[in-house]
C-alpha cells in the first residue's frame, strides 16, 4: 500500500514536456500536414461575431475587384420561384440581392488569338469567368470582347484560341485537315502530293504542343487520349453544356476507330460516346476550392436568393405526404417529394447499354452506385 502511494506521488510530481512550436515546425505529422497545406486556401475570420466566426471563403487574390463589363451584360428580374401565371413552381426561391446576367460565350467560334484580360467573379454560377479582347482589328465591334469560363490556372496576359472552325492552313507544316467544320471528309484533288505517315505523326505531334493548352478549344477529334477537358458540346454545332460547374472535369478515354465517335469519362465516372465533331474545352473549371465553402449564417443564403426550407415531417398531412402523426415520424413510407414521386435513390435516367430498346444508347459505362462507388 505504502509503494503504491509512493508511484502515486512521484507520477504525479515528474514534470512533463510538450513540444512547442518549434519542435513540430520540422517534425509535423500528416494531419497537420494536411491542415497547414489547406489553411492558406482558404481566408477565415476573426469571431468578433457569430455570423463570422465560421465564415470560411476560397482566397481568389486575382480576382478582378471592379464592375463587370456592361456591355456583355443583361439586366434580370427576379421571378421568385413562379412562373408566368404566378404559382410557385421551384421552392425555397426569392430575394437575393441585385443581379446583372453576365453574357458568357459558350460558342467560341471566333477563330485567332484572344488576350485574357482579367478574370472576373459570376454571382450566377461557382465558377469564375474570364474578360477577352479579340487581337484581329477587322472583326466587328460587338466580337471585341466576350466572356468565357475561366480555365483552373488562367490568368490575366496569357492568350487563348478556338479552333472550333478547323485548323488554320499553314500553322504547322506537313499537317493536313482532311475533315472540314462539320466533319466531313474533305476531297483531295487530283495529283495533291500524299504525305508519309512519320511526317503526318510529327505534324500532329507538333500540332498538339502548339493547340493543347488551358483554355484552347478544339473538336475532340483533334484531343489526344488522356487529356482533362470541360465545357463539352453534343452538337457539332451547337452550344457547350456539359462539365461546367466550378472544379469540375471530364477525361478523353478513347476515340473510336469508326472515326465518329469519342468515349468521354464524367466527373461520376460514367463513360460516354460524343461526336468527334463536337468541342470541348482543354483543362479543368475553375475555383475547386468552392464546394467547401462556409457561409457562415444563414443571412449570407437570403443574400443569394435562397429561402428556407421546411422538412416535410415538420408539416400537415395535407401539405406533404411526409406530414401529421404524433411526434417525428412520417408514417413508416418510403420517401417522397411534396408531390409524391419517391426520392432518395428512385432512377430517373433512363439505363446505360444493358437497358431495354429505348435505353440511352450513348452511354458505354453508367456511373458506379453502392459499393462499386465505395470501392473506388
């Protein structure tokens, strides 16, 4: 008992040593690895009040702190979720503060060099959009300056180009384009000299160093494998509307030996065909960091136009099928939205390749669900 006490009190009065700041400043483990790398991404603020204290914003130092360009933008008027007979028909919609659309161009089809002047930030979408001036001084004065998404990296002073309509003749010698802006083969005349094929292999690798560049576009035909692309079309001539929100990029995987088809791998990981005509973008979307934001309060949503939303146990019966009964419970149901459609894993796209007759054709591989997507 005597010895028992007696460990007792020497544990109790050995002096113990912590390691201060410099001794973890060479020596971090990898959570403060991680932590140290990921504090300078962010700006965070001092809590002198609550609607701060967890206030937390992507540090975006090159954004452009003035006005946008009003010509390139378009006055909207809020709707407030109603639509023109005035029932709500998107919820959890309405005030905000004042908006201008900003125009951006989602065509490219102006041809030549194009000069980043700066990159500006979009209250209408995540990511950041980028202000060009067109260099060709024919061009119409509404085609001097556009607005596009801004490629991740993309700054002022550096230099974009579509090459949606083609490739200009000349630019790399030895290289010929044997299809023309709708994808077309393009007859050769009579008695045009052939060229070999390790001259053709060093054009296009040429071609590539030259046109493979963040913020360039070309025909995916023109894309080699393995490129991280955004802002894809699937239309030969029409608009791009995939992979366009902040962060976010899609992968060439293969192109086809039909020559008309690309196999395209999304951001879930389903892969699918595009037409090799259509376009897309070289690089990723900009602001990554957006999806761990933190507002901070709930008045930072009201500034961006959004309501609150009311759970559906919280209501009448008569409001939502989830609503009444004694107490936090929605009746022993399976999910459902306010109008009764089942939610929470219920399919809404119609299946990939190993679907009926009317499945989507276009798709090689659908994204992985359940444990496949755990797996991974």
């Amino acid at each position: 008992m005597v010895a028992t006490c007696r460990n007792a009190y020497l544990a109790a009065t050995v002096t113990r040593s912590y390691a201060t700041e410099a001794t973890t400043q060479y020596a971090p483990n990898e959570v403060n690895a991680a932590l140290a790398r990921t504090a300078v991404l962010f700006k965070t603020y001092k809590p002198v009040s609550p609607g701060i204290r967890h206030l937390k914003r992507p540090l975006a130092p090159h954004l452009f702190k003035g006005r946008p360009l009003r010509l390139l933008t378009v006055a909207v008027r809020k709707k407030g979720g109603r639509n023109a007979h005035g029932r709500i028909t998107v919820r959890s919609r309405g005030g905000g503060h004042r908006r201008r659309i900003r125009v951006v161009d989602f065509m490219r089809t102006e041809p030549g060099p194009h000069d980043v002047v700066r990159i500006e930030y979009d209250p209408n979408r995540s990511a950041h959009i980028a202000l060009l001036k067109n260099r060709n001084p024919n061009v119409d004065g509404s085609k001097v300056w556009s607005y596009i998404l801004a490629t991740e990296g993309l700054r002022a002073g550096h230099v974009v180009e579509s090459f949606r309509q083609g490739i200009p003749e000349g630019l790399v010698p030895g290289f010929v384009d044997s299809k023309n802006v709708r994808g077309r083969s393009l007859e050769q005349p009579e008695g045009a000299e052939v060229q070999p094929t390790s001259t053709m292999s060093l054009a296009q690798g040429i071609l590539r160093s030259l046109t493979i560049k963040p913020g360039n576009v070309l025909p995916l035909r023109l894309i080699p494998t393995g490129t991280v692309i955004h802002n894809i079309s699937l239309d030969p001539q029409g608009r791009a509307i995939l992979v366009r929100s902040a962060g976010t990029f899609a992968q060439v995987v293969a192109h086809e030996d039909s020559g008309r088809y690309t196999q395209v791998r999304l951001q879930s990981g389903e892969v699918r065909k595009v037409l090799q005509e259509c376009i897309a973008t070289v690089g990723k979307v900009s602001n990554p960091l957006w999806k761990n934001r933190n507002l901070g309060k709930a008045g930072r949503n009201r500034w961006l136009g959004r309501r609150p939303h009311v759970r559906g146990m919280a209501m009448n019966r008569c409001d939502h099928p989830h609503g009444g009964g004694r107490g936090k419970s929605k009746g022993n149901k399976d999910p459902r939205s306010i109008w009764g459609w089942l939610t929470k894993g219920k399919r809404t796209r119609k299946p990939g390749p190993k679907g009926p007759k009317n499945s989507n054709k276009m798709v090689v591989r659908e994204r992985p669900r359940g444990k496949e997507k755990r797996s991974n």
